[in-house]
C-alpha cells in the first residue's frame, strides 16, 4: 500500500465516517425456505468473495408499493447479493411505516464458525455513531423540563471549563450541530480491553483544542456528542448509561438494548460476532468506545424500530412520550446549511433530503460493525440496516449507500434532473475554483502531517467540468461537476449538488456538497501548505539528501578502494562531516514520520489506543536534532562558497542547502517537532 492510499483510508474512518458505492449481478445465493416477516431470517450458502460491479441490475426501475410483499421481494433479492460481493458475514434491515413495523428481517450469520443466522430480535448489533441520536434524545427531554437551554455556554453546566476561543462560547446548538470548532481526536476512542474509561474522567483528560469560533465551521465532533452526554448526567443527577435505560431505553421497550460496555451478562449471549471480512472469517474482540455517549450503543434491529417509530410520530410510541411534539419538530428542523440549498444539521440528525422527500438521518462505524438510519418524514417511514463486516472494497459502506439509494430510486422515484444550461463561466470558474482543499474535520495538533497529506484536490477539465477529490459514484469513479450558476455545480447526469462559497473578497473559501452526508466543509489551500507543493518539494528535498548521502557514502567507497583521502582544509572537512551527518538525521526523521503513517493506514489502533505516542516521541527528538543539523548543512555550504569551491561543488551544497531549509520548514509548519500527541 502506498502512502497515499495509506492515509486516504485511514483518515475514511474518521473524516467520512458514516459517507460513502458496488457490487454487480450474480444469481441469488441459495437460502432456505423463508417467509418475509418480522422475525424472518435468511439462511445464505458459504460466504465466498465475489468482485464488484454494477447495482443497475439490482434496482427496479418502475414505481412500486411499499409493502411487506414488495419489499421481501426487493430486499431478498439485492441483500443476500450484496453481502456475497461485498465479503460481508450478515446483516439486518427493519422498516417502519405509520407507526407499525412494515418489515424486519436478518440475513446471512451472526457467528459464521457456528453457522448462526442473524435474527432480528435475538441479534444484536454495535450501531456506532448512530448511537448518537439517543443522546441528543437525552438533551432535547432536558430542553425541554427547561434544564437546559441550546444557546447558553456549556460551561455553566460543566464542572471543568472550556476555554475561550475568539470570543465566542459553545453552547449546545452548537455542539448539536457539530459547529463547537472543536479539532478532530481519535485517541482512545475505540479499544479492545475490555476497560471503559469513565465518562467524567474522559471528558477532563482528553479536552481538544479549538480550532475554529463555535457556530461558524462544521467539523464533526465525537467528543462534543460525549460532552452532551456529560451534561445530560451532571443535569440529570444520574448516571448517563442510567439516565438512557429509564427515559428512552424503556419507555420505547427497547428490552434488548444498551450503552453499556462491556455488555450485560443478560445481553451478551444475544450479540452478533464481528469480522474484517466473511471469507477471513477471524471473529473480532468487542470494540469499546469512549466516550460512550458518541457510540456504544448495542441493540436489534426490531429494537430500533420502536426509537424510528417514536422519532417519526414526533416522540410518540404506544401510550408512552419521550419527547413533546413541538420539541421533536424543532429537533427534525434544519438549524444550518455550509451553502444555500444544500442539506445540513438538525439537531443531531443531519438532512439527507432528496427524491422529493425530507429525509433526516445518521449513520454509524466502528471498526467491522457498520449502520446507517433514515427517516423520510413526510412519508412517516423508516429504514434501519446494520452489518457486522467491514467487507472488502464492495462491502458495508458500499451495500448501504446502494441499498438506501436502491430503496428511494423504487419507492419515491423521481422525474430526472432538469437539464440546466451550463455556465458561461464555466471554463473561468473551473480554473478559478482548481486547488487544494482540507477537511475541517481534522486534527491540527499531533497528526497536522497526516491530514495535509489527505488534501482533497479540485480539477479543471478542458471543457469546464470538474472533479473533485474523494467524491467518487459507486463503482469508485470520480464524478464530474458542471456549472449551472455562479459557483455552483451539479452532477454531470445526476443529481447532485457541490457549491463552493467564496469569501468578501471573492477568494475562494471553501466547498461542500450533498453527495456525502454534511459532517464538514473542504477549505481551501494554497502556496507551500498546498499538497500539490508538499509532494513536489518533499519529493524532491528527499531525493536531494538521498544523493547527498550516497554521494557521500561511494566517494568514502571509492576513495577507501583507492587509499586515497579527500584533500580539504581540517576545518572544511569538519564542517563537511557535520553537514552529511545531519543530512543523514534530516532523511531518517522524514522517512521515519512517513513510515509512521503507513503503520498507521494498515494498523488504525496505533492511533486508536495511542501506540503511535512513543513513536511520536522519538521522531520529535529526531526532528529537532535534525533542525539543528540544517543549520550545520547551511554553515558548511557558506564554507563552501568562502573557500571558493568548484562550481559543480558548489551548486551541489546550495541545492542541498536549500531543500534542507524547506525541510526543516516542512517539520515546524506541520508539527513534526511539537511534541503534541492530542490527536
């Protein structure tokens, strides 16, 4: 795997977590003779892997009923497919519709060792983040009672204080709709010990810093999600896990659900086993997530149906009410947009609008377990899905963003997007617009390096459409843009939209999109910070420094072969030693960060549960005995140019004097000396 490739998935789990294609035709794999209920269950053959390629085939194409009959139909046919090609072990989908549970059905295994089928109300799923809408639940009962208000400053409910940033304070919309500024953190936030951290001790110890004034950038944010949850305890005077069980987890009858980790000696035997892939077949530890409240939700599928039901009849389920109506509809209601008529948060849900619907939802990841949830509220109905596979490149992500597109392309089918005229600035806006862009959902402390290197890039094509980075169609392609106004683009043959938003000078700010779910913004670089610069000048400073020492180390060969030394001034040859000597320490701290962040694209838990932290460490050290090794690189090259060396000597010292001082600039500029391991 290369560097790129490298941190490109790493930074998949933590930018677009909960984003983002698909798998092709193949005949039905056998299952047993199943009737499509709730209880169902599908039975597939042996799992093998299949190669990916086109859903076309797997979607209807005209307009069909949502009911029991034609959903079994459609979803046996496309689930048990999707998970053969994707490598994924099992899953489950439940919907809802009017307030009743219109189908709920598992497919392929809980345990593959075992052969045990995934049942909807016997297996039990991690949901991830999609946890999260239980605790912003949790906040909107105590808005509600009047406990709490959305626009105070957190801290007069906190028993630590957030330090000011610009000004502004972060209050609960904010932190409800991932604008408190905080930066990104993975630290700690999944493990495999068994060992929760204690939610009051988490949120002391592992503060972030801000990077942007609260309200105005939308970064998600797992820790202010875990610093709700923190309030709802303080506010409530009970325990969160507590808090939950007795005013949502109940009331809901969600008997068979929890935040609790590890779990319930009553719960643990009802847990599905998790996998890399179903054709490896290696069962997975039970992941630990901290802060809880941000995602360590486990529950079934038929659980889940009871909070959809709930959420969709405006906090009504049976005879018990968990929210007011008034509050749950201010809870559904967008709060803000990146770019006008794009979709954004709610409050905790964000909008994923489309197909002429209002659709509210969250989506969810650990490490093997993946869920999405999807609310249409104008149609009160509600889909569910969760897999415990991450699958291969055709896996979980890709099943449920196929299979929810799938879904609304047969139920609420639209007329195809108007065929606005292009722009006839296109061309102009395309350039205007080409660069480098980075995710404000990032971490500028310890992994500043990690992140620049994940730079989105935004490409002029000759006829004025453009591509931007990382936004790819399902099959993996890149989808191209076309200008339809000022600076607004859409999807060539989609329906897409991508804005980009340029600020009171006409610079160009930043861009956001509706083709992932709007969990951040892309702001725009330029100059040295830029990746297009980093990869050339980098490139070329380490090629530089490695001439430099193979240079030095063969003429030490040849001169060794031939018994002869280097005729040089003693104090010439001092400072040249020096030089080669610190060039050798500049090379190996690049090398060794570089090495680093391969690591940790293969292997996510040195930064999960912090491994990297004594590797960060030893290269801070190396990197500043390196910095002091550039100044000896500069001191011999004057030495040089003083002793009136040969020009090929002398153009060769400048040329490694000047790419070592850009590497030493790299080093500082993207804290590779900070000694900072908050990440």
């Amino acid at each position: 795997m290369n560097l790129r490739s490298s941190v490109t998935s790493l930074l998949s789990m933590f930018m677009f977590t909960m984003a983002t294609g698909v798998m092709g035709a193949q005949a039905p794999m056998p299952e047993s003779a199943t009737t499509p209920n709730v209880s169902g269950v599908t039975v597939p053959a042996p799992i093998t892997p299949v190669p990916a390629g086109s859903l076309a085939d797997l979607q209807g194409a005209s307009t069909h009923q949502l009911t029991n009959e034609d959903l079994s139909a459609f979803l046996d046919g496309f689930v048990p497919i999707a998970l053969a090609r994707g490598d994924v072990a099992g899953g489950v989908v439940s919907v809802v519709k009017d307030g009743k549970v219109l189908f709920a059905k598992g497919y392929g295994y809980a345990d593959l060792e075992k052969r045990t089928p995934v049942e909807v109300d016997r297996t039990s799923f991690r949901i991830g983040s999609t946890s999260k809408l239980f605790t912003w639940t949790a906040v909107m009962q105590l808005v509600e009672q009047g406990k709490l208000d959305l626009d105070a400053d957190v801290n007069q409910y906190l028993d630590f204080k957030i330090p000011p940033y610009q000004g502004k304070p972060i209050t609960l919309r904010n932190i409800m709709t991932h604008t408190p500024g905080f930066e990104d953190t993975a630290k700690n936030l999944i493990s495999i010990d068994g060992k929760p951290v204690n939610l009051e001790q988490y949120m002391k110890s592992h503060l972030p810093e801000r990077i942007f004034p609260a309200g105005e950038v939308v970064a998600y944010s797992n820790y202010g999600c875990g610093l709700a949850g923190y309030i709802v305890q303080r506010v409530s005077g009970q325990d969160f896990d507590d808090y939950v069980d007795q005013h949502i987890f109940i009331p809901l009858d969600m008997q068979h659900s929890t935040f609790r980790q590890p779990l319930p000696s009553a719960l643990a035997p009802l847990m599905s086993e998790s996998y890399k892939t179903a054709s490896d077949g290696k069962q997975q530890a039970f992941e630990i997530i901290s802060p809880a409240p941000a995602g360590a939700v486990t529950a079934t599928a038929l659980d889940m149906t009871h909070f959809m039901i709930a959420q969709l009849q405006n906090g009504l389920y049976g005879n018990n009410r968990i929210l007011q109506q008034a509050t749950a509809v201010a809870m559904h209601a967008q709060q803000r947009t990146e770019a006008p008529g794009l979709n954004g948060f709610a409050l905790g849900f964000y909008h994923e609008d489309s197909h002429g619907q209002r659709i509210i939802g969250h989506a969810g990841d650990l490490d093997y377990f993946h869920t999405d949830l999807h609310l249409l509220l104008d149609s009160n109905v509600g889909i569910f899905m969760s897999f415990n596979s991450a699958g291969n490149a055709g896996g979980a992500h890709v099943i449920r963003t196929a299979l929810f597109d799938a879904f609304l392309d047969r139920y609420y089918p639209t007329a195809p997007a108007k065929n606005l005229p292009t722009a006839s600035t296109a061309k102009a806006d395309a350039a205007r617009v080409a660069g480098w862009y980075l995710a404000s959902r990032r971490n500028d402390s310890g992994m500043r390096m990690m992140y620049a290197l994940g730079q989105n890039q935004v490409q002029a094509l000759p006829d004025g459409t453009i591509i931007a980075g990382g936004i790819n169609n399902a099959a993996g392609t890149p989808l191209h843009w076309r200008e339809i106004g000022p600076l607004q683009y859409q999807e060539v043959n989609g329906t897409h939209k991508l804005d980009f938003v340029a600020d009171a000078n006409g610079n160009i700010d930043y861009w956001a999109t509706d083709a992932v779910v709007p969990v951040m913004i892309f702001q725009r670089l330029n100059g040295l910070h830029a990746l297009g610069s980093i990869k050339l000048l980098g490139a070329l400073g380490l090629l530089v420094t490695l001439l430099a020492l193979l240079v030095w180390f063969g003429g030490w060969l040849v001169r060794r072969h031939y018994r002869r030394t280097l005729e040089l001034p003693p104090q010439l040859l001092r400072s040249r030693l020096w030089s080669r000597l610190a060039t050798l320490v500049l090379f190996g701290t690049l090398v060794g960060w570089l090495i680093l962040l391969i690591c940790m694209g293969s292997n996510p838990y040195l930064l999960l549960q912090g491994t990297a932290v004594p590797w960060m460490y030893l290269l801070s050290v190396l990197g500043v005995v390196a910095l002091i090794g550039v100044l000896l690189i500069v001191i011999h090259t004057t030495r040089c140019w003083m002793a009136k060396r040969s020009r090929w000597v002398l153009l060769g010292e400048t040329v490694l004097a000047f790419f070592a001082v850009y590497l030493a600039w790299l080093i500082v500029a993207f804290g590779m000396v900070s000694f900072n391991v908050r990440f």
